[in-house]
C-alpha cells in the first residue's frame, strides 16, 4: 500500500499522468521485499487481479485494494535486478557455508530456474543438495491428485 501511495504522490507532485510509473523518476529499491510479510499489508507476489478476490462481484475496490493493485503492477515492471553476492553481517566461515539463497516461485518457470540454481550453488559448494518436499492435506488427507498438486506448487 505504501508503494502504491508514493506512486500516487510522485505522480501528483510531476503533474505526470498516473499511468507513467512514479512519474518518470527512476526509483531503486534496497532489500529483499519477498523476505518477510508487510505489518497489516499484504506481500507483494499477492495475486490481487478481481479474478483471484474473494470478494463479492459488483463491489467497488477501497482505497487500500487500489494501492495494492497499482503496487503490484509497478513491481512487475521491475526491469533490473542486482544480485549482492558477499555476506557483510558474519566473517564465520562454517555458519558462511551454511546459508544458500532461498529461492522462491510463483510459477513452472521460476521453479525450473530455481532448480537449476539450486543444483548449480550446492555442487559448486561441493555439497549434494537437500530436496524438502511438501506434504500437502486437505482435511488431514494427503492431496494425491496430480493436477491439485501442480497448482498447489504454482501458488505464490
């Protein structure tokens, strides 16, 4: 929501057209935005097009499911990615060799991606890698259905 907000006031403060994202200004973001949920927002990977709401047909957006909206539009024109590759918070090196990127999806093609880079980092790390598979229930039984279980996967 606060995105969406600072769109709105750039935007408003260049007399731009709300259609051009922060009206113009190149925006950088710091941090990683997927790490941990909002406080009382949702996280950006929601899916919040009308289709995916819950909501009611027929009732009219509030203000905040605006602002999430034009949130998650504006983050999926994100057009450059800088990847930080030296840890700066430890000098440990056994708790170094420990982490790995976590690697999250939200569709068949990040996950394959996400699997090659996987496999890549832990041989190159001369480690095998660790594969932890979910088990997904519904109503305490386990979900067997192949096509249940490849949306369930496709989910953010």
């Amino acid at each position: 929501t606060l995105l969406g907000k600072l769109n709105r006031i750039i935007c408003s403060a260049k007399h731009v057209d709300p259609q051009v994202p922060f009206g113009g200004v190149n925006v950088i973001f710091f941090g990683d935005y997927l790490q941990y949920r909002p406080v009382y927002d949702s996280p950006l990977h929601t899916d919040f097009s009308s289709s995916s709401s819950k909501k009611k047909q027929g009732k009219i957006p509030s203000e905040k499911e605006i602002q999430q909206r034009v949130s998650r539009s504006l983050i999926l024109q994100i057009n450059c990615v800088v990847k930080l590759t030296q840890q700066m918070r430890t000098e440990d090196i056994r708790y170094l060799q420990l982490l790995a990127p976590i690697l999250v999806f939200r569709n068949e093609v990040r996950t394959q991606i996400n699997n090659k880079a996987a496999i890549h980092n832990a041989t190159q790390m001369g480690h095998p890698p660790m594969i932890c598979v979910a088990q997904d229930t519904c109503k305490g039984k386990a979900i067997e259905d192949p096509i249940l279980l490849k949306k369930l996967l496709e989910l953010s």
